[in-house]
C-alpha cells in the first residue's frame, strides 16, 4: 500500500520544492496538490467539511505550477492533482498542460480530478451547476482523445472540436491515470465509467464503515463489466492510526494520503516523520 501527502500551498507554507524533497527522502509515494481558482465571497453551496471556509482556499497556488516544481527537483515521487476542477478548465488547455506535466517529470503524473460543489465558483467560469457533471465526462473523453490520436477530434453537448494535432503526448501509455475523487455512490460510480481510480475521504467512508462500502464499490465495477483491479482506491484524509492503517492494507486499498496543514517546516516535518514511523511499522 503506498502513502501519499496533500497539502495547500501558499505563499506563506512550505513550498512544493522543499516539500516534494522531503517527502521524496523519507519513501513516500506521491504529493498531491487540490484546486481552487478563486472564492467568491457569495456561498450558494455549504462548505463540505462543515463550518466557515478555511483560510488556504482563498490562497491556494495553481496545483500544475506547484506539481512542476515539485517534479523538477525529484526523481521517483509521483505528482497528482487532488483534485483538478475540470468542469472549470479549457480541455484543451489542460490536455496540454498534463501531458507536458507527464513528459516533464518522465511519467510521474496522477490526474485526480473531481467535479466541485462551490457553485459560485465554477458559474464564475461559465459552468453551469446543474450540468457540470455531463460537461465534465466529456471533457475528460475530450482529453482522452487528445491524449491517444494524431488527429483527435470530439463532439459532444459541452465539448466540440473538429480534427485536431496537440503534442506533446504523455510519456504514460495511454495516458495518465484518471482517478476520480468524491463520494459514494455518485463519484463512485463515474469512477467505474470513466476512471481509472477513485478518490473518497477517509472520514466520508468511516460513516457507513470502510470495508462495506469498498465491497460495494468493487460489486459495483464488477456490474460493470470492470475488474476492481483496474479501478483501485485511493483514500485522501487517512489519520495517523496504525490499525486503520493495516486495515486498509487488508482490504486492498491502493494507496493512503494524509493531510498536511498550510504552514511552515517548522510544523510539517514532524507530521512527516510522524508519518514516516507509520510506514516504518506497516513495512515491518
């Protein structure tokens, strides 16, 4: 099971080349980075955590630029947006901007990508709220395209374009995973249509328990004609347990990402040695 870490990064936090080199020398897997383009000082949807909206969204870096940062001074971490809002993104654009992602930190980029719930946000971009999931499954199929053929061309309600030449392809073949974040079982279930992996929080799958709902996720990509193999989980938001952390090796969980807060060194290292004992323990 390989363990991962997400933060905020702002201009006040550890930056992502630090971060990314400090991960990197204690064996993790991956770095991940979310996405927020802005916050509108209107809410029309509630803040899924609950209460007022924490600081680090109104000043969170753009996850690409981070990421790169991050890649240039690694060799074996993984890169992963968690999560890119692609129903807020040109899919062009961000077709180009993951596979120079990819080349240029040869193959190690993970495309977690999700569908947002700030609505104000994404009808600041001229998303509409009520559609934002068809606009997304389309962009992705439009990246898809991109990603895969010499001439790539898509039509669609949401996406058009006629055929079309975009280099440079990403080093991973087909592309990079696709790993889709949110609950079960609406998230769940575009991660079975058109994933190839999915991202739930950990204390979202601890109200119906852990091992139920990934039983039903897997039953859910076998009606589909998957094998769960090909869909593995990723859960963000793993507290520092080591049971809980057996557990989820048990029941075959691909990967675990703990939650780093938006601050200096002098708080996020020793939540990473912390971490890094936990991974000392499940090795032994």
């Amino acid at each position: 099971m390989k363990i991962g870490a997400v933060m905020f990064f702002t201009a006040d936090s550890m930056s992502p080349t630090a971060l990314g080199r400090a991960l990197e020398d204690r064996g993790f897997e991956s770095l991940w980075v979310p996405e927020h383009t802005h916050i509108p000082l209107s809410r029309k949807s509630p803040y899924p955590g609950g209460g007022p909206l924490i600081r680090p969204y109104y000043e969170l870096m753009d996850p690409f630029l981070a990421l790169g940062a991050a890649a240039a001074v690694t060799t074996t971490l993984k890169v992963g947006t968690g999560i890119c809002l692609v129903n807020q993104r040109d899919p062009i654009i961000t077709a180009k901007m993951v596979s120079t992602l990819d080349q240029l930190s040869a193959g190690r980029f993970l495309f977690g990508v999700g569908n947002g719930w700030n609505q104000d946000e994404m009808e600041n971009h001229g998303t509409v709220f009520a559609t934002r999931h068809k606009l997304v499954s389309e962009r992705i199929a439009a990246m898809k395209a991109i990603w895969t053929r010499d001439a790539a061309s898509y039509h669609g309600a949401f996406v058009n374009f006629d055929p079309m030449n975009q280099w440079p392809k990403p080093v991973q073949k087909p592309h990079p995973p696709v790993i889709v974040g949110g609950a079960f079982p609406f998230a769940a279930r575009r991660a079975v249509r058109y994933g190839n992996g999915w991202i739930p929080h950990a204390d979202r799958l601890e109200k119906d328990g852990l091992g139920k709902l990934v039983e039903a996720f897997r039953a859910m990509a076998r009606e589909a004609g998957r094998d769960p193999a090909d869909v593995p989980i990723s859960i963000f938001r793993t507290p520092p347990d080591i049971e809980r952390l057996r557990f989820c090796r048990k029941i075959g969980i691909d990967r675990v990402v703990f939650s780093l807060p938006a601050e200096g060194e002098d708080r996020v290292l020793p939540i990473l040695d912390q971490w890094a004992v936990l991974q000392g323990q499940l090795a032994g």
